[in-house]
C-alpha cells in the first residue's frame, strides 16, 4: 500500500533499525557512570552528539536529545523567552508555523504573527517590522510542513541579528535534506521525520544565547532535557539522519521529478483543483493540491480504500471545524484538501497509479455530494432570474463544501450584476467562498455578520 504521508512521520529508515538492534546491547547503562558498561553508553551517546551536531552545523555541546520534537520547540521557547526576560515577552512568529510552536509562544507571553504570502513564505521585511524593542525571541521554520515552502531564513536571521533577536528555526521538516542556512540562535528538530526512530528530538542552542531551561531539572543533557536517555533510539536517530543526508542530493533530485509530474497532472486530470505551495521554493517530496466541491475527509477515505495514504488540511478531517491555520493563513482553497509527501524509495510507478485513480476518486466525492457538473457558461443569461437580482443560500448549520455547492448552484439564477448571499457558520465558507470566485471569475463582495454565522456576497460578473 503506497504510503504518501512521509512528512507527518516517515518510515523507519533501514540503517535507523539496524543501529537501534545494534546499540540496544552496549547502549542501557547510565551513561553518567564510570564502569565499562556506563563507559560504552557514554561513548554512543557522545559518537551520536557528533553525528547530529554535524548534520545540524553547530558544535557538540550546543546540542541536547530531546525526548521529542514537541519537547525540543517548548524547552527552546521557553528557555529563551526565560533567559531574556528582562528584554521583555514578545515573540514574532510566522503564521504558519507548526501547532507546537505556536502553542508554546502563546504560553509564553505577547505573540505578533507575521504575514504570509498565497505561497505560503514570509518576507524578511515583514519580520523588520514586528520586531520591538521588546522581543524576545523571533520563530520561523524553515520550511513548511503542509504546502512545502522553504522560507527565507538566512534573511530573517539577519535582520533578527541586526536587531539583537535571536531566532529560532523549527527544522522538522528539512534537517534531513540538508542544513540550515544562516544565523540562526536555536534549531530543533524531530527524528521521525527522517527516518528516525519515534521519541527523539534535537535543540540546539547557540553560544552566546541567553538561555534558562524550565521545568523539571537534573544535571543530564545540560539541564535542557532532564531525564534518562534512551541512547538506542538517539543512536538510531543520529545514524538514520547521516544516512538519509548522504542520499538527500540524489534522492532529492529522484523525488521532486516526481511531485513536478504531480503538480502538472493533477490539475490536467481533475477539474477545479488548486495546487498551493510554492513551485520553486519548496521541499523536494511535498505538493498540496485543494479539489472544489469536495469533502476532505471523505476523499482521504476513498484513497484510503484505494490503497494510498495521504493527508489532508481540510477542516473535517481535522477534528476541528476550521481549516488548516496554515491554508487560512494563505488565502487558499481548503476543501478536498490532499497533501501528498512521498518517502524516500516511492517507485515512480506509484505515483502513476496515483494520477490513475485520483480523478475517479474525486468525481465520486463530487457526485455523493451533488456538486454541479461544470460551471456556468460565461456571458450566459440567468436560467429563471431571482426578483431583485438577488439570492440567499441558507447554508447554516452544513459543512464544507455543501455552502460552496450550493452557492455553485444558483449562481447562474440571479442576473449578470445580481448578488447572492450565503449563510453560513462553517470557518471554511470564509476561505472557500473567496477561492471559489476567483476560480469562477465571479466578484467577491465581502462578508459581513449574520445570525449563527456569517454572510458571504457574491455578485455574479459572467
């Protein structure tokens, strides 16, 4: 069964379970203590630090094992937000940064979020101006874990360093392509998104970098990661990460040949797609594409059924009613979302058979859902015009995509220069609505409040 969600966690890579089978004879002893068995723990331990601190660009002693990179992005956070509290408690954070960032800032203090564009990526010049006499810490990761922008960290650290901020990069998702260009002051990182084993992350803290850990403390991992380590899984986590790393040029190179084809034929091959991310600037394994008039999680089922799992920002299949924080950041289509990561290895002939199936899978979402067959005829009359020009689709209380089909539907029963107003309550309508229009051509008026929901104007051009 192809497995296409390889940023959410990838598959144990084999020289990861070979050092993990390996190290688990020599690696359970205490590594703090001075006998033979203390002596070889300690010696994996220190071998691994090297290897990862290699891998990350930063010395040994700059970097702790984290029990996750959860674990890693809070003690970063809070450290720095503690050790330069005198400075004050503002962090400038990009609005698309993972959940665990953004939890950790918000416990923290004042939160300023920096803009993104429709692709996803931030601009040097927006962090310049968040930035206060006041901030703490700057975060920014340094490429994005839904659509796969790179973003510009060498230019952020260095308007963040002229400022005296130090900056933190969320590095889940491109340590195992390789480093982390530029200044950055604190880096963390998470094994299982390489290949490694489940319950290992990385921080590294620069020299020079005002820095108090909180929480609970002993004398291990400097302080930063109290607790006993688990040396087979960080020994694992250190050799898959030199492993993937010596593949990452060639494999890189194999993998986005494959995601150019996805992101070419998707849109080929299913109507009223949106592909998002940036093209160029993006993660070599990674393309997001949003279906108009689909259900999200009825989509990732039917892959599912069809032997390929994938991933998805859409709002219900997140266990939440709002879309992905990082597709509403961007302004895009959230609905029938699908994020498509492969994993080093995916044979080209899977992602053939992926294209292949893909547009049935979608055409039957979209006829489950009765969504309109195609659009209406450009500079065509209104089938039964509506007195006034004007139309209300009372979509309350119905998720996506229902208030989008439904506004689909009458479009064309109101007059060129007609309205029609939807109601709803759904977060994605305020994402999706937009996104509609301007795949449609149609105007979007604006929104405005509504009993249990919103209002959302469309005035219909062609």
């Amino acid at each position: 069964m192809p497995y296409f969600d390889a940023a959410s966690s990838a598959p144990l890579h084999p020289v990861a379970r070979q050092a993990l089978r390996a190290s688990l004879d020599e690696g359970w002893a205490d590594p703090a203590r001075l006998y033979r068995e203390g002596r070889r723990a300690a010696l994996l331990l220190d071998a691994a630090r090297e290897a990862a601190a290699e891998a990350v660009g930063c010395r040994p002693d700059e970097l702790v094992f984290t029990p996750s990179g959860t674990h890693a992005v809070h003690a970063g956070v809070t450290g720095v937000l503690s050790g330069r509290r005198r400075v004050g408690r503002h962090a400038a954070v990009s609005a698309v940064e993972h959940s665990s960032v953004l939890h950790a800032v918000a416990a923290g203090g004042d939160v300023t979020e920096v803009p993104v564009d429709r692709f996803g990526a931030v601009s040097p010049e927006s962090y310049a101006e968040v930035l206060r006499t006041d901030t703490a810490l700057a975060c920014l990761q340094s490429a994005n874990h839904e659509v796969g922008t790179e973003q510009p960290v060498a230019a952020v650290a260095e308007v963040c360093r002229s400022r005296g901020v130090p900056l933190l990069v969320d590095a889940a998702q491109s340590l195992g392509w390789g480093p982390v260009e530029g200044g950055w002051s604190v880096l963390t990182a998470s094994a299982h998104k390489w290949g490694g084993p489940a319950g290992v992350g990385l921080l590294a803290v620069r020299k020079g970098v005002r820095f108090a850990p909180q929480g609970p403390a002993d004398e291990r991992e400097s302080g930063r990661a109290p607790g006993f380590q688990n040396i087979p899984a960080v020994v694992a986590a250190a050799a898959s990460l030199r492993a993937v790393r010596a593949e990452a040029a060639a494999e890189g190179r194999r993998l986005r040949e494959l995601v150019d084809v996805i992101r070419a034929r998707v849109p080929e091959l299913v109507p009223d797609v949106e592909v998002v991310g940036d093209p160029l600037r993006r993660l070599p394994h990674l393309v997001t594409f949003s279906c108009l008039y689909v259900d999200g999680e009825a989509l990732l089922h039917a892959l599912d059924l069809a032997d390929f799992s994938v991933n998805s920002g859409s709002s219900c299949t997140s266990g939440t009613l709002t879309p992905s924080h990082v597709l509403r950041a961007m302004g895009v289509l959230s609905e029938g979302n699908v994020r498509v990561s492969l994993p080093s290895g995916t044979p080209a002939a899977e992602v053939d058979r992926f294209l292949e199936v893909l547009p049935g899978v979608v055409a039957g979402v979209r006829d489950r859902l009765g969504a309109p067959a195609a659009p209406p005829v450009a500079g065509a009359p209104a089938a039964s015009p509506a007195a006034g020009g004007t139309l209300v689709v009372d979509a309350i209380g119905r998720r996506c995509p229902i208030p989008v089909i439904e506004l689909a539907k009458v479009i064309g029963d109101v007059p060129v220069g007609g309205t029609v107003t939807v109601l709803a309550d759904d977060e994605a309508a305020r994402l999706d609505i937009p996104a509609w229009c301007a795949m449609r051509g149609q105007e979007y008026v604006g929104e405005r409040p509504a009993d249990h929901g919103a209002a959302y104007v469309v005035r219909r051009v062609s």
